[in-house]
C-alpha cells in the first residue's frame, strides 16, 4: 500500500471518530470500522484501566464487537490477562494467552494492542493473523490520539447529556405528577372544569362536567364550545368576546367571577357560577372555566329573600296595627304593605257586601291590578265566580292556595284576565272573627309556584294579624263611644252635683248674711295661695271647690245664732263648732275627685293639735285643709262679722304671722303673706 | 453418496416442479425450496409459489440478472435448491433507509435469535434486493447483535437494468426493497474474493448519499467520469452508456489490510450523481479503479482454497456460487464465462449452481467481518448435513 492509501484508510477512521459525540457508539464505531480495515473480526475496548499488578485485571468491558460472548459483558466488569492489557501498541501471537479468555465465544490466537493514550485500550483479536503488509501498530497511532481526545469530549458530552437528560426526566417527572395531580383534582372536581383551545373549540371536559351537564366527554370535546353551553341569546355576545380573547386574552369575562345562564344536554337552562381564566399554549390563548352548578344555592337564596320579604311585610303589619286608628286606612296600608315591601305583584282586601246580597267586594287594593280589582264582583251564590279561591277561603275559612293559574280549572271566569295581566299564582286568606269569615285578603303572584310553605304560613299569619286588628279597632271604637258617653254622664252628674253644693252654699250664705261672700272669697285666697304654692290645677280646683262650701255644715246651726250679734254662749258655740262634722257628713258620699269633705272636715284643725273637731297635728292634717285654714283665717279677721267689726287686714296677717308654725302651716303662711303683700291680691 | 441437492429446470412448469418436489419428497419430506430464477423467467416464480403451495412444500427464492450452470452463464429455466429440512427463513420487505431502520433490524434479529443456541456453525444467508441503498450499514447492525453467532454470507438480487423490481419471494409473496434472511445449518459459510489489484490513484467523493456520489474531487462526479472515459478510451460517456462504460472504472474502498472493497456505479441519477450498488462512506476517501486488471488465478485460488479450508475440499461436491455482473460486464463476456470455466474444472465440483448478483456479501476469511462487495465472486456449499 502506498502512503495516499493509508491516508484514505486514517481518514476513514478519523472520520468516524469525528463523527460521534457519546462514548458508547463512539467507540463502537470505531470498534467497527477497524474491524472493517483489518479483517479481525473481533474487537475491545476497556476504557480507565486499573493500575496495579498481578497477572490479571479487573476493569469494564467498554466495548465488544464480533464476540457476543464479549458483547454481552460490555458495561460489567471482566477479568482481562494483564499482559493483554499492558504495554504498548503490539500484534502477538498468543494462543496461550488468549485461551484465558473467559468470555470468548471462540478460540483466538492473535492480538493486536492499541493503547488510546491515558483513556485505555482498544483489543482487536483473530482465531490467526489477517494478511496485511501494514504495520498495524504504528499506522494507528494518530488515530488512537484522535480516540483519546474523542473519548474526554464524549464523556463530557455525555455528562452533560446526561445531566440535561437528568433535567428533562426530572421536568417530564414533575410535569407527570402535575398532570397527575390535576387529573386528579379535576377528576374529584365537584365543579365543572372545561378548557377551550384557540379556536372556542372544547379540549377538556372533566368527570363532573358529565354530571352537571349531561355530555360525555367524547360528545363535546372538539366541539364548539359556545354553541353547546351557552344559550342561544347569548352566543353573539359570547362569539364576539372569545374574537377578542383570542387576540390579546383578554374578555369581559376573563378573570372574573360572574352568575350566568347555561344549557344542559335536555335543552334546560340552570344557573352557573362561571370563573373564566387565560392561558397561552403554544403562542395561542386558551381558556379554563370552572363551572358551580347554583341552582340550589339560588333556589336557597330567592328562598331566603322571600321569606325575608314576607318577615318584613309581617313586621310592616304589626307596625301598621300598633298605629292603626281607622280600619279604611289600615286595609289600605296592608294591601300596599303585601305589594310594596311584600315583593307581590297586587292585593285586595274584600268584605260581605252590604247590599243584602250574597258576595264578597273588594274594599281595599294596592299594585297593578286595581282596575281588575275593582271590577271583580264574586257573587258567592254564582258557581262561576263561588269557586275561585277568594270565595272558597271566604266560605270555607280556610286559606286557598293557587299556585298555577293557568292550570287551575275551577278558576272563575276572570281567570283568563288575570293571566293576560300576566297574574300567574295567588293565594286567598279568610279573615276570621271567632273562626267567622268576615273578610278576604287576596294577594297575586307574577311567577308560577311563588308562593312556598314559608310564605304560606307567614302570610296567613299576617291575615290573622289582620283580622285581629280589624276585630280590635272596631271593638276599641265601640269602647271609646261607651267612655265617652259614660263620661259626659259623669261630668253631667258632677256639674250637677256641684251646682248642687253651690246651691246649698248659698243658702247657707243667705241664712247668715254676715258671713255672706265668706266661702267665696276665702276660695278665692285659696286659690291665690295654692298658686303660689305651685300646686297642679286640679289639685288647686278641690282647694276651690273645698273653700266655697267649707261652711256648709253651718246648714244645721240654727239662723238667729248665726246672726246674733255679740258673743255665743257655750252650747252655742258648741253648735257652730259642729258645722265641719256635720259638712263631712253632708259630703262624704258624694263622688268626687277631690278629698272635699275632708277638707272641710279639718279646716279647723291646727297644726299644734289646738283646733276642732278632732284635734288632728302636723302631718295628720291634710295639705289642703291646712291651706284651707289659713285663708279661711285671714278672710274672717279681714271682714266684718255680726259679733265684732273687722279687724283689718293687716290684724289678720299679723296674727298668722304669729301663729305661724304654731297653729299654721309656716311655708303657707308665708304664700299667703307674698300673695297679699307682694302679689296685689284682693278680695273681688 | 447423497444425489444432488440442486436442480435446474430449463422449463418452469407445473409438471417440472412437482416431477422434482416429488422425487426430492420421497426422501426429504420435510424439506423447502431456495429457487433462483433468472430475470427472463420472472414470470414463472407465481408457477414456482403455485406448485410449492399445492404441494405444501416451502418455497423462497430470488429474481437475478442471470443463472449460473455448470460453467456458463443462462438466462432460461430456473435452480431449484433443495433444503433437507427447511430451515428458518423470514422476507422483511420494504426495510427502512432512515431512523426506523435498527427497529426493523431488531424486529429481523429477534426472528433469527430463538435459532441461534450458540452453538455449531451457523450461516445467515441473505438475499437483498439490490436497490436497497444502505446494505452495509444494514450488515454493520447486523454484526452489532448477532456478532459471531453465525457466519454471513448473501448476495444482491433484482434486475441488471437497475430498474425497481419485486425480486424476492416466498410461497405466497413477492416483495421488493427487502431482505430474504436464511439459517443455514451446519454451514460454515462462504469465500469471497474478486481479485480486483490494488489502484494507485486515490480520490474523494466528497459528497455522498447512500448509495450515491455526487461530487468527485469537488466537481460534479459525471463530469469526471466523462474525463476519464475519453481519456481512457476515447469514448464519450452517456446515459444510455453508462453503465457499459462505468464497470470498467469502478471505485474501491480502500482496507488497512490491503483488500479493496470494490462499487461499481451502475447508472446515471437524473441530477447528475452516480448510483452504486452497495453503500459509499459519507465523505470517503476512494480509489478509482481504472479499468483494473482482474487476477483471476489468483481470484480462483483464494476462493477454492478457502472453501477447502472451510469445509475439507469441494471435489464432487454441490457448489452454490455468486458472480457478480459488473465483473462480467468489465472482463466482458468471454472471459467471464472463461473465468467461470475454470473454476468448475478447478473446483471438480459435482454441480456448479448459482446466480449472477448485482452485490456479494461475506468475507475473506472465516470469521472475517462481513463486508459488503462489488466485482466479486461468492461460494459456499450447498446442502450436505454434517459439512466439516
């Protein structure tokens, strides 16, 4: 072989060493290609040979080529004679040697030895010699520099394969837990979970997607999405959203939480709470929903409002009560209380009519309906109109339900009317006076099933309330007309009895012409001082009434000793001092507001126990009759009596002033003195 | 002595198949059928699977450019080759030419490996259609996963006109792109050698594809192929020529151990390339082989010797040989048929039976790694249980 040939042999080999990148095919190939070019058919290669002695040597078995007794070692550790393993590039005969070789498939002779400088060695073995005229060990010395070299980078390159593969396998792991996990967590989703890809098409329907819709995931997925979920009213809007989503990601819907209506597989709609979200996937955004079936939730909750509008409106009701005082206005603020905070489209209230005949008419309304309310004449001896439920809660006393109008065939004949008005349901309550049906209230719904068990019950609730309070105003009305009836009796008598007294009074007066004016005067100053004194009227009008007949008891005195000039003997002082027990005994069984015959019974009493009749002190004395006493005191001194001229006024005022605490009551005193010292008080 | 385990039918009929399935049956009832059939008999190979099939014999076999018969060339009738026992045999069609390819090898091996113990001498014969382009790296894998559990040995099938063609058959197919892989045992494998002598002048084809090269020394490859035909002969290469002309300059990979492996180009690519038969390394580094001069004693020697070594002598024995049609085409027919002359004399063969093959697969030596060649001549025995 000439050089150019040999040259074209290396460059062979360097080629493929050049073209490997991982240690395994690298030096498989290599492996081959000198098998190719040499005629041996079988080839090692032990990379990172131990050092050490002894005959043989145990290192890994690389590589093998052409032996599958060899091949099938390759990445264990063997057992390789030393001598095979040690030195430098050599082509030997060795039959002895080779016969060692625990693995090999057949029977080698020969070796030829080609150390890759510091990475190992590469056997290539033969049952004889190929022909060549090369020297095999020395034409492949560059080439096995070339290995060397080719090998550190493989081994970096592989490290570094490896460690990206270690990555990759790492993220494909993390990545099939993910998915793992989110299969899961999608399959146990109580919520529906669909995702839609670019083009609004479904790519994910999870497990309780099925169930809240109705598909199977084989049924939409692929499909559009829009055309199988959504209403058809709102498709358009749906189609020119999802055209803006899927050019920027966003929506009106995106990110945001909001209660919407969808189609189930039966073509029924339900109330979703939808939480839409974007993602990209592959330079395309994508969406994933997550869809709440709330159809309980919203049952619960217009539940919940309902019965919190019938609360209130029971509450309204009660409040409506408590302040009624006039039963028109009351059935008034009822119907628009049902309506208004009631939430009902409208209602009546009727009574029995009037007129003699038999039928219910409407006497109160409120809401739309008040022309067709006013109409309605349900003659309850009519069939027709007897068997709406108005007439039968009227008749029977018992509330009459009607959920759905439009299937109710014993409606009456304005049945028709209510439903073009777009009345669906109503209920009719008896108002009952002792389990007596006097009245109906009536109350109409928009929506078929509106009323539930709940407002059933608190509206006949509310009906009871208001036939109670109906009852009750008339009953009140009734007891206001006795009382004041009564009362104007009483004022009648007491006018009477009064004038009565006054009479009696007089005539005293006119029996004992000296003192004539006495009592009416004194009741004057009483009155002055009682003022002063800052008693309440009524207490000052029995001060009064005390004072004008305080005398009366001097009924029974005899004329000529109340007229006789000069002094009284004993027993006839002693007449005159009998007249307040007597005036007592004259007054004590008149009814009256004030303690009148006690006042007059003690106005001669005195605070120091001196006076008559009974000697009474202090706090036994009632105020009144201590008042008494001190104006009636003060009136006598300051006027002419048949026994003596008058003293004067000044005489009378000094005297209480010394009696003062003594005899008479000190702070009374002392009004009587401001009244006519300071007040410009005079007798009239 | 056993009779022959070869039989030439110069008519493929019904009567002709079944007289010899027949009298082979007699003695060999559980025996199958390699038969090659010559590219001007094609035709008969549905013949071939319809008596086989009826008589429930196995049947596989191949379409060449020619026959082989006792020392000449023929293109009539066809060979009947007889297995004793009919050993494994698998037809892979359509193997892959890229990434798929080591599946479908390993798909191939995993066929072949519940047969192979370990033990005794066993032959993988392959018969490949010739256009498939990546036959040595198909012989690479190979090697890899059987390595020396068995001995290779094959050759190319299919027509000489290189244009596509079903070649390859079995009872009931007949498929294309695909390989005919046998077990033959005992058989201790074929000799291959072409005495092709060593060139001295050393291109590059610099740009290679397969079995293709489109660049030769940086230029355009049919451009230095018309260089060295006018210059050598004074002729003007063509399309239509092309293969006439290209046997005489065929390229040889270069081996350390001195023995070129030889690909002739067989035609002209529509873009300028030239075809082979049989892989050229991606960037190779080639010799060109300007009209070689072929050592036939010294081809014939190598052959016989190595069959006497492999199997203790061929005197009076069945000799199953491979030849290829390049090399016929380069020596030219006369001293072909010369060639093949001597060498039934020489080898004192009871029966000479073969093919002309557009490819030979095997070795040198025993045990050699098994290459994938051009201009040569492959022979193995045939059919004698308990073959040293």
């Amino acid at each position: 072989m000439n050089r150019e040939q040999i040259m074209s042999v290396l460059y062979d080999i360097a080629l493929v060493i050049g073209g490997e990148v991982s240690v395994r095919p690298l030096l498989t190939k290599t492996v081959q290609r000198l098998l190719y070019h040499t005629s041996f058919p079988t080839g090692l290669v032990c990379l990172d040979v131990p050092d050490g002695g002894g005959d043989t040597i145990e290192t890994t078995l690389d590589a093998a080529v052409g032996d599958f007794g060899f091949a099938g070692l390759v990445g264990s550790r063997i057992e390789l004679p030393a001598q095979l393993l040690r030195g430098g590039p050599k082509v030997c005969e060795a039959p002895a040697l080779l016969a060692g070789l625990s693995a090999a498939t057949r029977t080698y002779t020969v070796f030829l030895r080609l150390p890759i400088d510091h990475q190992g060695v590469l056997l290539l073995l033969a049952p004889r010699r190929p022909s060549t005229q090369l020297p095999l060990t020395e034409i492949f010395r560059p080439v096995m520099a070339n290995l060397a070299k080719a090998i550190l980078l493989c081994r970096h390159n592989d490290a570094y394969t490896a460690g990206l593969q270690a990555e990759r396998d790492e993220a494909q792991r993390f990545l099939a837990e993910s998915e793992k996990k989110f299969r899961s967590m999608a399959t146990a989703a109580q919520d529906a979970i669909v995702m839609i890809d670019h083009e609004g098409r479904i790519n994910y329907w999870n497990p309780a997607a099925e169930r809240i819709f109705g598909y199977r995931a084989d049924e939409v997925v692929g499909h559009d999405a829009h055309s199988r979920l959504a209403p058809e009213r709102y498709r358009q809007l749906f189609h020119e959203g999802f055209a803006r989503f899927t050019d920027s990601g966003h929506g009106p819907l995106i990110g945001k939480t909001i209660e919407i209506e969808a189609l189930r597989k039966d073509g029924r709609e339900f109330p979703v709470e939808v939480s839409i979200s974007a993602f990209k996937l592959q330079g395309r955004w994508h969406a994933v929903g997550l869809l709440r079936d709330i159809t309980e939730r919203r049952q619960a909750e217009q539940a919940l409002l309902r019965a919190n509008r019938t609360l209130k409106t029971l509450s309204g009701c009660n409040g409506i009560l408590v302040r009624a005082t006039d039963e028109s206005h009351l059935l008034h603020d009822i119907c628009s209380l049902i309506v208004d905070t009631g939430g009902y489209r409208s209602a009546w209230v009727g009574y029995e009519c009037e007129n003699g005949k038999r039928c219910l008419s409407p006497v109160a309304s409120a809401g739309e309906d008040r022309d067709f309310i006013g109409n309605l004449d349900i003659d309850l001896d009519d069939r027709s109109t007897a068997a709406g439920p108005a007439a039968r809660a009227f008749l029977t006393g018992k509330t009459q339900l009607v959920q759905d109008l439009a299937a109710d065939d014993n409606y009456p004949a304005h049945r028709n009317d209510a439903l073009q008005r777009g009345i669906a349901a109503a209920i009719a309550l008896p108002l009952l006076d002792g389990g007596t049906p006097f009245g109906v209230l009536k109350v109409y719904a928009e929506a078929r099933e509106a009323f539930n068990a709940e407002e059933v019950a608190l509206l006949t609730e509310l009906s009871e309330d208001l036939a109670f309070g109906i009852v009750t105003l008339r009953g009140r009305r009734e007891r206001e007309r006795l009382e004041a009836a009564e009362h104007e009796g009483a004022e009648r008598l007491k006018r009477a009895l009064l004038g009565t007294i006054q009479a009696v009074a007089l005539t005293v007066e006119k029996r004992d012409p000296y003192t004539a004016g006495h009592q009416q005067r004194t009741a004057q100053l009483a009155v002055a001082i009682a003022r002063e004194l800052g008693w309440p009227a009524d207490r000052i009008e029995g001060v009064r009434l005390g004072a004008m007949i305080h005398d009366i008891g001097k009924v029974y005195v005899p004329a000529e000793i109340l007229n006789r000039p000069g002094r009284l003997s004993e027993l006839e002082y002693g007449l005159i001092k009998a007249h307040p027990e007597v005036g007592y005994e004259i007054l004590k069984d008149v009814e009256l507001p004030w303690p009148v015959a006690q006042i007059i019974l003690q106005h001669h009493e005195r605070l120091d126990g001196s006076g008559y009749p009974k000697g009474l002190a202090d706090g036994a004395i009632i105020p009144e009759a201590r008042l008494l006493a001190i104006a009636d005191v003060v009136e006598a001194m300051a006027a002419h009596r048949p026994y003596r001229p008058a003293l004067g006024l000044e005489a009378a005022l000094g005297e209480i002033t010394r009696q003062r605490g003594t005899l008479f009551d000190p702070e009374m005193v002392d009004a009587c003195l401001k009244v006519l010292r300071e007040r410009g008080f005079s007798f009239g | 002595m056993q009779a022959s385990a070869m039989e030439y039918l110069a008519a493929v009929t019904a009567s002709s198949v079944e007289e010899t399935l027949g009298r082979w049956r007699a003695d060999y009832p559980e025996m199958g059928i390699l038969a090659l059939v010559p590219e001007t008999e094609k035709d008969a190979v549905a013949e071939l699977q319809r008596t086989c099939s009826q008589a429930g014999v196995p049947l596989v076999g191949a379409v060449f450019p020619a026959l082989l018969r006792d020392g000449a060339f023929c293109g009539q009738g066809a060979w009947l080759l007889r297995f004793d026992q009919m050993p494994y045999a698998a037809l892979h069609p359509d193997l892959p030419r890229d990434d798929g390819l080591p599946a479908a090898l390993d798909k191939v091996v995993a066929g072949l490996m519940p047969h192979l113990d370990g033990n005794g001498d066993v032959t993988l014969f392959m018969l490949f259609d010739a256009m498939l382009p990546n036959i040595g790296t198909i012989l690479d894998e190979l090697y890899l996963r059987l390595a020396n559990r068995v001995h290779y040995m094959g050759a190319n099938a299919g027509s000489e006109t290189f244009q596509p063609m079903p070649c390859l058959f079995d009872n009931e197919r007949i498929v294309q792109n695909g390989v005919l892989a046998m077990l033959l045992e005992p058989h201790r494998g074929a000799i291959l050698e072409h005495g092709y002598e060593v060139p001295e002048q050393m291109i590059t084809a610099t740009s290679t594809e397969g079995n293709r090269i489109m660049q030769i020394d940086w230029r355009p490859a049919f451009e230095v192929y018309q260089e060295l035909a006018r210059a050598q002969y004074g002729i003007e290469i063509t399309r239509d020529n092309f293969y006439v002309n290209a046997v005489h300059f065929p390229f040889g990979i270069v081996r350390a151990n001195g023995i070129t492996v030889v690909r002739i180009p067989v035609a002209l690519q529509e873009d300028g390339s030239l075809f082979c038969v049989g892989e050229v390394p991606a960037n190779a580094v080639l010799a060109l082989l300007r009209a070689p001069a072929v050592d036939t004693g010294h081809t014939l020697d190598t052959l016989l010797d190595g069959l006497a070594e492999l199997n203790g002598g061929v005197a009076g024995r069945d000799l199953l040989l491979f030849y290829c049609a390049g090399r016929r085409l380069h020596l030219g027919l006369e001293t072909a048929a010369a060639e093949l002359r001597l060498l039934t004399d020489r080898s004192n063969a009871r029966r000479l039976c073969g093919a002309l093959s557009l490819g030979e697969i095997g070795s040198t030596t025993q045990w050699g790694y098994p290459l994938f060649h051009n201009a040569t001549l492959v022979a193995s025995l045939w059919g004698e249980p308990g073959t040293p």
